[in-house]
C-alpha cells in the first residue's frame, strides 16, 4: 500500500481475524502526540505527568483525580475525549466495531474529529490493495468535507479545508497569511484536477502542504426533471463517479459481507421505486421529497451532485419485500456549495435482510 495517510494511524493498526482494525500501543501514542493531547510550555505538572504515563503505557487506567489536577480546562476536556474514545475501541475489539456501536446508537458523543480519522483508517484497510489515485482520491468524501465549483461546464470537488486554506495564505502557510493581512496581493493558487498524467504527484504529496490538494472531476449535465426524478447525463469520461462508486461498494462489502454493485445513473424514472438512500443530509431530504411526488425548486435541482443506483448481487441478503427492487442514492451540495458525505447512511439505511 502507498505510505501515505500516516495522520490517521493506519500503520498503528493490525488486521484481526475478521479482517477489521485492533489498535497497536503506537496507535494511542499517535493520538497523544495530536495538537489537542501533545504538550506546550504552558502545560502544567499534571498534565506533563498524565502525558508521559500514557506514553509509557497507552492503555493505562486513569482516575477522575489525574484528571482534576490538570488546570486548563480544554486540555482537560480533550484527555477525557481522548480516554472516552480509547476505552471505546479497546471494549468493542476494533475500530470497525466500536464505529458500528456509535453509529447503531445514535447518539455519538465523539468529536466529529474522532470519527472522521476513524473512518480514514478502515478506508486505508479497504483499499490497501488499490493502485488507482482516482479511487484514493474519491475515498477523501467518505472523510473530508468537500468543496463544488463550476469551472467551464465542469463540475469539480475539492477538499474544503485546503481550498480555504489556500485562499487565505496563497499556499505559503502562515507567512503568505501575514503578507495578505498585510494588504499584499498574492498571486492565485492553481489547484490541478486529479488525472493519470499527475497521479504520481498525488501519491508524493500526501503529507504537509500538498495533503488533500487535488481536484475530482463530477461533470455532471443537468436536463429537466421527468415526474419520477430527475435526468443527469455523464459529460466528462475523467468523472470521479465510477471511482466514488467502487469504494461506496466496498465499504459496504467490508462491514456487512454483502456484495453490492453501484453504478452512476442518468435519472430515477422508476414507477415501482421503494427504496433510497442519501448519503448526505441535502440528497436525504431531495430524494424524500421526489419520492413523495414533490418536485423540487430549480434551484435545489441544481444542488444535487449524483445519482446511483445499487443492486445487490444476492437475493437473499436484502429483505423480502424488496426483494429485486434497486436501492437508489443520492449525493448533493448543500446551498453553499458544501458536500459532507455521510457513509454511515449508506450502512444503516440498506434494506438488509439481517436487520429486518
């Protein structure tokens, strides 16, 4: 597997029988040496004595009064989240397992933070086998929140946080930040979409300031709505979509053993349509209301992203009153522009026969 993503500790982490992720000591060592957990010179006593006990020993117990002693309240705070989420994963055998318990409970008290490096550990288990960027690169969505621009009839997805941050420094971190203040003008960042020509720039800059900086292709075109859904046609052969599709599939594979197969669809034109998902909070509501029979405005047509549609390769993994019937999906921006997959959908919203 390509060395990259080393930020979510996925080198910390061996695969047990099932093939899902236990936590080796260096794992928890890596979360302390985290911005929220390391130490600063302001940290005191306390604080430096907890640190350097979970640094020899990453699994050791710590009492509400280790805890009390520390004097900043965020740090504090953050040795809990960190012991709460420790704890978690320890009891349930495997990050898989503990993000499952989470999800099924409904109520995560976990810093999103917390989930999200989780989630880009078992997506660097599914695809530790991958060679193509492209899928690496739609892999981000199920973790990262991402930012759409239109740009010459193109559709195209970047990562948000390094897009912002981009804007604001120029791409020279915070000296770029200070000539901006400053009232410099500096000059604009070319961020590259993502192709077979510079996949081998992806792979180097995964770490420091390249993370995260390259562009997926979503070109979508956009007709009108037909009474059943609404059309979208494939204008770009680079789309990210076939990609996205591969690990949306395999993800589903890697928690259920369940064989699915996804694909990309021009429209939902479906008089016998019972089922959907979306994959985010925006398509959620756009396809509740299409298949309710309420068309949506032009402009939250204008937000969705794609359409999928999802098939299960055997019967008799679905319930029985669905039995045949494709699982439709949907992904879409909310109104600024903002897309923040949520792959737990896709995991706890499937008609499975287990969980009827």
């Amino acid at each position: 597997m390509h060395n990259f993503w080393t930020a979510c500790g996925h080198q910390h982490l061996t695969r047990n029988a099932h093939g899902w992720l236990s936590p080796a000591p260096d794992y928890w060592r890596l979360w302390l040496q985290r911005d929220e957990l390391t130490l600063i010179p302001e940290s005191c006593s306390a604080e430096k004595r907890l640190h350097q006990v979970l640094m020899d020993a990453p699994w050791a117990q710590v009492t509400p009064a280790q805890l009390k002693a520390i004097k900043d309240g965020d740090a504090r705070e953050n040795y809990q989240f960190f012991l709460n989420f420790r704890d978690a994963v320890e009891s349930a055998g495997s990050l898989e397992s503990a993000y499952m318990a989470w999800q099924l409970a409904g109520n995560i008290q976990m810093p999103p933070l917390f989930i999200d490096l989780v989630v880009q550990a078992i997506v660097c288990n599914i695809l530790a086998d991958e060679p193509d960027p492209v899928v690496w690169r739609a892999a981000e969505l199920l973790f990262r929140r991402q930012r759409v621009t239109l740009e010459g009839g193109r559709v195209l997805m970047g990562d948000s946080d390094t897009l912002d941050s981009l804007k604001s420094t120029g791409g020279l971190g915070d000296m770029g930040r200070l000539l901006m203040e400053g009232g410099a003008t500096l000059k604009a960042v070319h961020v590259k979409v993502l192709h077979p020509d510079n996949a081998e720039h992806y792979w180097a800059q995964r770490e420091g300031l390249g993370r995260y900086a390259f562009l997926l292709d979503m070109t979508h075109e956009l007709h009108n709505a037909l009474p059943h859904g609404l059309v979208l046609s494939m204008v770009n052969a680079r789309s990210g979509l076939k990609a996205l599709s591969s690990v949306l599939a395999r993800w589903v594979q890697h928690f259920w053993g369940v064989a699915v197969h996804i694909e990309p669809v021009q429209k939902v034109d479906d008089p016998a349509w019972r089922w959907h998902v979306g994959l985010d909070v925006t398509s959620t509501a756009l396809l509740n209301d299409l298949y309710q029979g309420h068309e949506p405005t032009a402009g939250r047509q204008q937000q969705l992203i794609s359409l999928f549609k999802l098939r299960f390769e055997h019967a008799q993994d679905m319930r029985a009153d669905v039995h045949g019937k494709p699982v439709y999906l949907g992904l879409a921006m909310n109104e600024q522009g903002v897309l923040k997959l949520k792959p737990q959908n896709l995991l706890l919203n499937l008609p499975l026969a287990r969980m009827a």
